[in-house]
C-alpha cells in the first residue's frame, strides 16, 4: 500500500497548471514588437503608439490597426501611460475627421488616465487637445481654462515650444472673446519667446494671428504687414498650404484697401498653391475672394466667370469630402469589426483555458481519489457522485452561457444590419439634395445676380426671366419626386394593396400630362381593356405612370404616339407605356435602373433629374412586381409593369390564393 501512495504522489507532483498566450487578430507586429507574448515589453506599446501617430497622415486605417495593437498590448501589461498616449492619439483621429464628441470622450480618459499615475506632461498634452476642441465648439471660458492648465504644466516641464503654441491659441481664443488687448499681449509673447529660441513654426503662427487681430481692428497697414512676415517664412520653408493661406488673407487685406490688382495677384497665387496640393477647401477660399474682388470692382463677367469656378470646386470638394467620409466610416467598420474579434478570440481563450485547468483540476482530483480507493473505497464513490453533479450543473451553465452569447451576437448582426442601411439611406439622401438642388439653385441665383447687376431690356428680361423659371420647374419636380420617395421610405408607409381599375387609372393620368402631349403634338392612347384589374397600391402606380407618361412624351418627337396597353397573363397583368420616340442604344438601357442616376436631353431639350424611374423601379417592386424596358434606337421605347392580376369575386382572390 506504501508503494501505491508514494507512486499516486510522484504522479501528482508532475502535474502542471499551464496558461496559454492568446495571439492578436491584428498582424504580426505586434507578435514582434512583444516579442511572441514571452517577454513583453512596455516600450513595444510606446513604439506601436508613435508609429501610428506618423501613420495617420498616410493612412487610417493602419494607423487605427497600430493602435489597436499597442491597446491590447497596454491593457495586458497594465501600461496606464501606454493607455493614455494611445486614447490621445485615437482622439486626435476622430477629431480630424469630424468626430468631436467620440474624440472629447478619448481625450478625458486620456487625461483621467495620466492623472492616476501624476505624468505631467500627458496632462497638459491631454488639456491642450481638449481646449483645442472645445474652442472649436465655442465653449471658450472652459478652453481657457484648460489651456492655462497646460500652460503652467509646459511651463514647469521647460516645453517652452509646446507653451508657445498655446499662448498662440490664447491669442486666437481672446480674439473670439472680442478682447483685443489680451489677445495681443498673448501672440506677442509667443513671438518674442520664438525668436529667442529660433522656433520658426511659432514665429510664422504668431505674425499670422497678429495679422489676423490687426485687420479685426480694421489696422490693415499693420494686418498686411504681419501676412506678409508669415508669408515669407512659408515661402522659406515651401509650406504651399500655409503660402496659400496667408496670400488669401492678403488679397482680402488689399480689397478692403481698394488695392484691386495688389487683390487679384495675391488671390490668383493663393489658388496655384492650393491648387499645387490639392486643398480644395484653400481653393474655394481663394475663388470667393476673387469673386468679392471683382464684385467691388463691379466686373460682373469676372464674378459669373469665377462664381461658375466656385461651383465646379465645390461639387469636386462634395464628392472628395464624400469620397473621404464612406471611406473612414468603412474604416471604422472595420475597427468595429477588429474589435469584436479580437474579444470574441479572448473570450474563446478564457473559456479554453479555464476549461483545460478543470480537465487538469479533475485529472489530480481523479489520483487522489484513486489513492483514497485502495484505503476507503466506498467513500471515494460517494465523492465521485458528487462531483459528477457538479461537473453536469457547470457544463448546463457553460451551455446557456454559449447559447446567450449566440443570442446576443444575432442582435448584434441585426443591428449592424439596420445602422448600415440607415448609413446607407441617409448618404443616398444627402447626394440628391446636394447634387441636384445645388447646380439648379445656383443658376437661379446667377440669374438674379445679372437682373441685380444692369438694367435689361423687356426681351432680354423675359428671356431671362423664362430660364429661371425652367430651372425651377426643374427644382419642383425633383422634389415633388424626392419628397413623395422619401416619405415612403423614411415613415416606413405600408403598402396598401387594392383591386385598382387600370383603364380609368391611365385615363386620370393621360389627363394630368395632356397640356404637355398637346404642347408638343403628341398623341395619347389609352389601349387598355375595361375589365383589365391589378391588385396594386394606387398611390405608388399613380406615381410610376404619371413618370412613365412623362419620360414617354420628354423623348418622342412633335406628331409622335404614346400608347398604353395591358397584356393578361396567368396570375398576372402587365401594362406597357410605350412611345415612338427616340429610343435608346444598348449602352443607354444598360445605364437605366443603376444606383448612379442616369438622363439626357430630350427632343424639345427637357431637362430631367434621373430620379423618376430610379423611384418607379422602387416603388413597382414594394408591391411584389417588376418593371423592365425595351427599347430600339430610332424606333421608340415601352416600359413593361407586371403586378399581380385582381379579380372581381372572393372565389377567384381564392382560387389565385391556393395556386400561389
């Protein structure tokens, strides 16, 4: 028995208790900077946050994998000032692109987070960004405040470059606050202290923002004077975006001077900077004061020549910011994503781990079990029946934990589901408003600007008159359309399907749209039978046909036809408009239906919008039908709407019920 206990001993002793390292989901760097988990080191987190602070100029969504990486990193080694840097440098990205409150909420736990552990300088780092962000948002006696915090923190670090900064900022702030004098005392002092330590950035900032107080002062000699010093220092340095900048700032001073040719000069080589890196926004700025230049001149051909420029920039600039704002938000789908994956793995290996430990714990129960056998058997069996109830209650609490958690990921997937098509809907919607109420507008307004500009004669100004009349019309039946398409799809409108009488249908139709058919000598033709009935929602196919009818007559030449017709199928009933128009290429057909709008000219040079049929296709498949096209070039064009067939007695609703 001696023997068997000591053997059971030896046994017990070479059990080990082993942990398993979990491998991050976001690449091999940080395995490397970690050193594969076996040595981890706290400068790796430093090195990962610094990396992605360069990276973010280059791109994103590297620079949120780095941080993400260097996260996961500090959190693991408990790394509070790794954990700072990282949520300051995270909220300065969302900053930059827009997202205030997700980067205040970054940059207060970066401060919470310094603060535990008394590191200073991340203190004042942290109010700076903060103050930066709420002087942003106009909220300046807080940003005040926080700025002087950082001040004296800097101050007592000797960060006499990062102090200038701020007191270049104060300057700014107390320009806001309309207190002229302070602002001042403040970029003069960040001027002196630059030009004792040769800290050019400082210099160049702070004759900037004394020009920009000088010329709130209406001081213009003086304002003109500091550009220029702030000019010469980008010249120096080749910063096209901050040349860019001060020669805008100066073409306003030398208007305001009555200075016109001094204005244009300085404008025309702001744009030409700007143009040479792309800043769209630097660009608008330099048009607009061109346009001001020239509207003070009174040279209304420049003013329509550079408002047309204006335009153009602003729609290249929409399309950029657009382009920009799906791509950082599919980043921070992605980040999102990363996120949940990586928590997901942690959560595995938890679980993994916690239930290899039992397995083990079991196993050495199981040998001193054993041991206590050979001495008291009945006794270890009672023991064994009580862990094995144990080992049932914990593996039925494992199971319902798995299946709450598979729960709870399926809502998680509806609701990413829901917030991407409402993402999806509300760029769909902004795209129409901007892109196609902007140009129209906008000619509007240059219409009114000549009428303003000069007296005209009555030709000219009915003339005149008759195209911003065109453009609104155009305005008008874009909205009609968006409205009626937004509120189905917005209000969630149910589809209120009923027996609908197709002849009388077109026939209201054809009457609504006659003044146009008779302006251009187009004849209608109502070919459909008297008893031909679908189950539709009269709302939803009024508006499909009043568009058919009219994108039927916009292409059909003077003395043409538009025709409709129903065709009875099996369970069905399709209902053509067809005309003898134009018609369309092969290359046109295949541009119909797309998610980028698609119109031309057509015979009499009717403007259309492209929204018409997008919404007709929308709204014929809400009610379980489907709309096509033929067409032949020179030959004429006929829509095709199949919808479910209604009948007149219960009897057939049933018979078409038990058939489907």
């Amino acid at each position: 028995m001696k023997h068997v206990l000591f053997t059971l001993f030896l046994l017990l002793a070479s059990v080990k208790f082993t942990g398993f390292a979990v491998v991050s989901p976001f690449g091999n760097s940080t395995q490397s900077a970690i050193k594969g988990l076996l040595h981890p080191d706290k400068s790796a987190v430093d090195s990962l946050n610094e990396l992605a602070f360069r990276e973010k100029r280059h791109s994103l969504e590297r620079a949120f994998n780095l941080l993400q990486e260097a996260a996961v990193l500090a959190n693991d080694l408990n790394y509070v000032r790794g954990q700072a840097i990282n949520a300051l440098y995270e909220g300065g990205i969302y900053m930059q692109n827009g997202y205030e409150k997700r980067a205040l909420g970054l940059y207060y736990r970066s401060l919470e987070l310094s603060r535990s552990i008394s590191d200073t300088f991340n203190i004042a780092r942290a109010n700076h960004q903060l103050a930066n962000a709420l002087a942003a948002g106009e909220n300046l006696a807080k940003a005040e405040e926080l700025y002087l915090q950082a001040l004296e923190h800097f101050h007592y670090l000797g960060e006499t470059e990062d102090a200038i900064n701020i007191k270049n900022n104060l300057g700014l702030l107390k320009l806001k606050q309309k207190k002229n004098t302070d602002a001042i005392a403040y970029v003069r002092e960040a001027q002196q202290e630059s030009e004792d330590i040769g800290y050019t950035y400082g210099l160049k900032k702070s004759y900037f923002h004394l020009g920009l107080i000088y010329e709130k002062q209406n001081m213009l000699s003086k304002a003109d004077a500091y550009f220029q010093r702030a000019l010469e220092i980008d010249k120096n340095s080749n910063d096209r975006y901050g040349m860019s900048l001060a020669e805008t700032k100066l073409a306003q001073v030398a208007c305001s001077r009555n200075q016109y040719a001094r204005a244009v000069a300085y404008a025309e080589a702001a744009l030409k900077d700007a143009q040479a890196i792309s800043a769209s926004q630097l660009m608008v700025d330099a048009v607009d004061v061109l346009i001001k230049i020239n509207k003070k001149k009174g040279d209304t051909q420049q003013v329509i020549y550079w408002e047309d420029v204006q335009v153009d920039q602003q729609k290249e600039m929409f399309q950029q910011e657009k382009s920009y704002a799906l791509h950082f938000l599919d980043i921070l789908r992605q980040k999102q994503d990363q996120q949940l994956a990586s928590e997901k793995a942690m959560l595995r290996a938890e679980q993994l781990a916690r239930r290899t430990n039992y397995m083990l714990l079991l196993v050495s129960v199981a040998l001193l079990l054993l041991g206590t056998l050979a001495l008291v058997w009945y006794r270890f069996y009672q023991k064994g029946r009580v862990y094995g109830l144990e080992l049932e209650l914990k593996n039925a609490v494992i199971e319902q934990n798995a299946a709450e958690l598979d729960k709870l990921n399926r809502a998680m997937a509806e609701q990413n589901k829901y917030l991407e098509d409402a993402n999806q809907l509300k760029s769909r919607l902004f795209s129409i408003i901007s892109h196609d109420l902007r140009g129209p507008l906008s000619s509007v307004q240059g219409i009114i600007n000549l009428l303003m500009a000069k007296s005209y004669s009555e030709t000219e100004r009915l003339r005149i008159t008759g195209l911003m009349r065109k453009e609104m019309t155009g305005v008008m039946a874009l909205l009609q359309n968006l409205l009626f398409w937004s509120k189905a799809q917005l209000d969630g409108e149910e589809v209120n399907l009923e027996p609908i009488a197709l002849k009388q249908l077109i026939e209201e139709n054809m009457q609504l749209v006659a003044g146009v058919a008779q302006q251009k000598g187009i004849k209608l033709v109502n070919d459909v039978a008297e008893n031909a009935m679908v189950l539709a929602d009269k709302q939803r196919l009024d508006f499909v046909l009043r568009n058919l009818l009219m994108n039927a007559l916009k292409f059909t030449f003077p003395g043409g036809v538009v025709q409709a017709r129903a065709q009875e199928q099996e369970q069905t009933m399709v209902l053509s408009v067809a005309d003898n128009g134009k018609g369309m290429s092969a290359l046109e057909q295949a541009k119909i239906f797309q998610e980028e709008r698609y119109t031309t000219l057509g015979t009499a040079r009717e403007k259309g919008t492209g929204l018409g049929l997008m919404f007709s296709k929308d709204f014929v498949e809400s009610q379980s039908g489907s709309l096509n096209l033929e067409s032949e070039e020179g030959v004429g064009t006929t829509f095709h709407i199949e919808l479910q067939k209604a009948y007149s007695t219960q009897a057939d609703h049933e018979k078409v019920a038990y058939a489907l």
